[in-house]
C-alpha cells in the first residue's frame, strides 16, 4: 500500500505537465509555458517534499538500475548522500546481502524492471550500509511507468526492519536465548530462578540449580574445529532436554557450561538423581562427521533454602560444588558443602601460582626407575613432574595436574616435561652414561594436538635423541572415555616414528577389551592398586595373571606398577611379568641421585632381603 500511495504522489502531480502545446500566438504561448514550468517546479517540490516527510525511505532508478533519486530517509538508511549517490549503480548505493550466509543478494528492483510487477525484498535482508555497518530491512519494490504504461525504471521501498512488531518479538527472543542451542540464556536464567525461589519461598518447597560443565570440551573445539564444537553442543542440550521436566529450564551458561533449574523439588535425593541422569545421559558417544566423542561432565548441586537465599548465591555455590566434582575426577556430582569456598579459594591460588611456576620454571621431574623381570636389569624409567610450591610446599601431580586440565596449562606443562626429560637424557648421554627409555605421561587432551608428532620429531632432533628412547603414556580411564579420531590419529604417527605406546593403569577402566584394539599400543602398565591386593586373596592373583596373560598373547609388554612388596614380585616373576616399577626398587629420584645409578653402570636386581628402596645396585 506505500508504494502505491508515494507512485501516485508522483504520477498525479508531475506527469501530464507538458500538455500546453496549442498553436495560438507566441506571447500566449510563453506565458503558458511559464506557468507549466512554474508549476512543474510547484510539483517537484511538493512531491519531493512530501517524499523526504515520510517514514520510508525511497530510492528510485531509470532502466539500467542507476540511481536518479533518494529521499532523506534513504540517505540516513544507506549512509550515501543523493548528490553522490545519483547516477550510480542501485547495487552500489543499496548493497544487499542474505542474513543467514551474508552472501551478496539479488536487488529486487531489477527483478521488478525485468518481471514488470511489485516484488518483495528477502526475508532477513540485510543491508550493507556505506561505512561497512549492517540493518535489517523489509520492504518491496516496483516497476515505474510513463503514461504510455511503458517502463522508465524501479521505485524501492524500505523501512528499518527493527521497528516492526515481528522483529521486535524477534529480538525480544534472541536477548533472552542462546543463539546456537536455542535454550534460555543467563539473563531468563536470572528471571526464572529468582521467580522459581519467591514461590519457594511462599509454598515452602525447595529449589535445586545443577550446575555443569564438560570435561575437555576445549581441545575438542581447537583440535576439529569450532563446526564440531558447536554441534556437540547442540546435541548436549537436547540430551539436558530430555532429562528433565518441561517446567524445568535449561541455560547455557556460556562456552561448555550448562545450569539446570529445578524450580521444585521435595528433597535433596530428587536433584542428586537428576544430576545422575545427566551424567549417564551425557557419557553416551556422540557421532559427528567421522568422529566418535566421548565426553564427561562435571556437576555441582546447590538448593534454595539450604545453599542461598537469592539467586546469585545459589549460583555461585552450584558453580563452587562443580569445581569440587571436576577435582575429584571426571563424570561425578557434587552436592555444595560450606568448606567448597575454602577449598576453591585454594584451587584459584594454585591455578594463578602455576602460571608462576611455568614463567619461572618452578617446576622439576623426578624418575622412578624400572626393572626387566627376566634379568634383573633396569630397562626403562618414568619421569614424574613435581612441583614445590612456596606457600603448600611439595605438591602431588594429583593435587595440581587436574587445575592445569581445568584452566587450560595442561599442554604446557606437557610439554615442559617433555623437552625437560629428553634434555636430560642428552646431558647424560652426553657425560658418557649408558641411558635407558624414559617413558612421560599425557593426558588425551595434550593428544588431541594435531602439531604434537612434528613437535617431537623437532624435540628429537634437537637432542639427537633416538625415537626408541621416549615411551608416552597415557592412562586408560583418559583414553576410553576421550577415544576419537584425533587421538587415535596422533598415537599412530607417534607409533610410526618409533615412539613407544603404553597404556598406564590397565584394568582400571571399562570397556578395555573392547576398544584396545583402536590403538596402536606397544605396552600395558597394571595399575598399583591390582598389584596391592593381589597377594589378599586367590581371586585377586587370577586376575592379575589374567592381565598379563591377555597383555601378552597380544604380544604387548606388561609392566606391573606400586611393587611393594618381595612377595609380590616372586608372582610377577612367576607369570612370566615383563617388568615391574615400584618402592620395592626405588622411590622416584632427583635427577641427580638418578645418575648416580647410571654413573654406577650396568644395574641388576638383587633377590635377596634387601630393604625397599636400595635393591637396585651394580653388578
């Protein structure tokens, strides 16, 4: 209906202007012509007045889409005065593009010129305004006839698509929604809960906010890209979706964190057996393109009225109690207790502490050497990072390594590790010393690095150091649950170059035997707490046979770790164990306490009553 009006405005007052063409006498004729003229400009002014008064903006082209007028309204829209803009291509001055790919869209007033009937502009056009900006703009556009009906050119009609009512609900939605998954954003989150706890309040009941967050979302991100992130996401919020109850409300908090509001719940049991839901929901694989993601995820559980009496406490404490559960390992929930604030004030120190440690190189690896059953001999050692801090002294990896996983200095660390235990291999090959392998640990994440081989590889050359002589790593729990494409592409480059592969903790895990045969391991390592009890009961010695048996008949190398006791290694020695690490045999040792073994020579265990710790000794 505007554009009809504004080409009648245009029609009724310019055209039929010119029709004093009579023969009568010149003088006559000139005074007519004065007027016509004068009433031409009459015409002009008031049309273009009446076009600039509008709230639509207006622009209008000749035959080949050549810019011959623009109102002040669309002067303000595009960014282009009329003087500059006049004579220019309309796809210049009115440069439009599609709001889902930004891909340069087609200007409807050719279509019109070409079709000869009104058309309408795309849905969600945007346009591209002369200094780069964007706006959204609906309108449509239409052929322009002279009294013959023949066409002359294009009139285009638009208006700032934010003023509508459907864009105004439109972005009344988005300010309230996450813009990839579709859920509530922190900001109806907000609303919500605060709504949920006055209810609460007067219908005594209890409000639960789950608050969760997943285990190494960020080098699945950086190592296959943000496309991949990003669908993961998607599918996590429709798995939240099903878990819960429609008058639940799921947020994303932002990046990889997610809270659930439970707006009632009777008891403190209703939360914990939704956050198990979630965790069972969760650790399912996802299949994306060519990659199977396994996933875990950490939660923390805060209730109205026991945990916080607004919503910012309430959140804060669920936020706390999460980062408890990601300190206590992966997939766990936990409920928000009062010590959480002490214990994740600690936690922040350390995490700001170990950025120190990193820039000072605070940080010191200690071996624990390893012994070849058949022989006696060292064959290999384990670096172990440690880590004196000033204010808590020295430091379990345990206590520290998950912090480094959680805010992101797990890869340097890995890699300071790294170059520090090849370096000094090189110094005591160096000094003369007759080495052994040095095997270094990593976690699935640090081998979701695409770039790791070639960093090696440099690493190697730099200290000329054979592939043979460094053996990684990694736990099985870390491995299974973090099995993709990724991982398994990086071990087998490494595994290629020559580098050695062992699965640390064997046993431990779930579903070993069923996806060990993704890898390309060259060694299994028993983890400590099967060679502890292994000598409590019959039942316990099977199972360790059992694993050295399966190890081998896949002709892989088996390890037992945390050898105590003497006891213990005439087993091992007994079912044919490949090797054995322990305090049997020695402590970890500094590195200079290490080369004294190596200064001493060609080492052999001795089977005698030895004590703990000093049964390793030259021949």
């Amino acid at each position: 209906m505007a554009l009809k009006k504004y080409m009648l405005i245009a029609s009724c007052h310019i055209g039929d202007i010119c029709q004093y063409n009579h023969p009568i006498d010149l003088e006559h004729a000139e005074a007519r012509l004065r007027e016509a003229e004068s009433a031409l400009q009459d015409a002009r002014e008031w049309a273009q007045s009446t076009l600039n008064s509008i709230g639509d903006a207006v622009i209008t082209t000749d035959l080949e889409c050549r810019v011959t007028y623009l109102n002040r309204v669309a002067e303000n829209l595009t960014g282009w005065m009329s003087i500059d803009a006049l004579g220019k291509p309309l796809s210049q001055v009115l440069t439009l593009a599609d709001g889902h790919t930004f891909l340069t869209a087609p200007n409807p007033a050719q279509r019109a010129i070409d079709e000869n009937r009104t058309v309408g502009l795309a849905m969600d056009c945007v346009l591209i305004r002369k200094d780069g900006s964007q706006l959204n703009i609906e309108d449509s556009a239409a052929p322009i006839h002279d009294r013959a009906g023949c066409t002359k050119g294009a009139v285009i009609v638009f208006h700032d698509a934010c003023q509508s009512p459907a864009q105004s609900l439109k972005l009344a939605h988005q300010a309230q929604h996450d813009s990839l998954t579709g859920l509530p954003n922190r900001v109806l989150l907000a609303e919500r809960l605060s709504r949920a706890i006055g209810l609460a309040k007067r219908h005594q009941h209890q409000v639960a906010l789950i608050y969760l967050d997943l285990d190494a979302f960020k080098p699945i991100n950086d190592s296959l890209g943000h496309a991949v992130g990003d669908t993961l996401l998607q599918l996590v919020a429709g798995r939240l979706s099903e878990c819960v109850r429609d008058t639940d409300t799921i947020c994303r908090q932002g990046g990889d964190e997610f809270v659930v509001l439970l707006s009632e719940i009777e008891e403190p049991e209703d939360a914990a057996r939704i956050a198990q839901k979630i965790l069972s929901a969760l650790a399912v694989p996802y299949r994306i393109d060519n990659h199977e993601l396994h996933i875990t995820t950490s939660i923390g559980i805060s209730l109205y009225p026991n945990h916080g009496s607004d919503a910012r406490t309430l959140l804060n404490n669920a936020d706390t109690a999460m980062y408890h559960a990601k300190g206590s390992g992966s997939n766990h929930f936990q409920l928000f207790r009062a010590d959480m604030n002490e214990l994740r004030e600690q936690r922040s120190q350390i995490e700001l502490q170990l950025h120190w440690a990193l820039k000072e190189k605070a940080l010191f690896l200690e071996f624990q050497p390893r012994i070849d059953i058949a022989n006696g001999y060292l064959c290999s050692t384990e670096a172990l990072v440690r880590w004196r801090n000033p204010a808590l002294g020295l430091l379990q990896p345990s206590t520290f390594l998950p912090v480094a996983e959680a805010c992101g200095l797990i890869r340097p660390i890995g890699h300071w590790v790294l170059c520090e235990a090849c370096h000094q291999l090189q110094r005591w090959r160096e000094q003369g010393l007759e080495i052994v392998p040095i095997a270094v640990n990593m976690s699935a994440m640090e081998l979701r690095d695409r770039s790791l081989p070639a960093r090696i590889t440099e690493m190697l050359s730099e200290t000329r150091l054979d592939a043979h002589f460094l053996e990684v790593e990694v736990t099985e729990s870390s491995l299974m649950y973090h099995q993709d494409e990724a991982v398994i592409a990086t071990l087998v480059e490494l595994n290629n170059l020559g580098i050695r592969i062992a699965i640390d903790d064997f046993g431990a895990g779930s579903e070993s035997l069923k996806r060990l045969k993704c890898f390309p391991i060259n060694t299994i390592n028993i983890a400590p707490c099967f060679v502890h009890d292994m000598l409590e009961s019959l039942e316990n010695l099977n199972f360790i046979k059992a694993l050295i048996n399966f190890g081998q008949g896949l002709a892989l190398r088996v390890i037992a770790k945390g050898v105590e006791a003497q006891a213990q290694l005439d087993h091992l020695i007994l079912q044919g164990c490949d090797g054995a690490q322990g305090f049997l045999f020695s402590k970890p040792l500094s590195a200079n306490d290490y080369q004294a073994l190596l200064v001493a020579g060609d080492f052999r265990l001795k089977h005698s009553a030895a004590a703990p710790g000093n049964i390793l000794s030259s021949k």
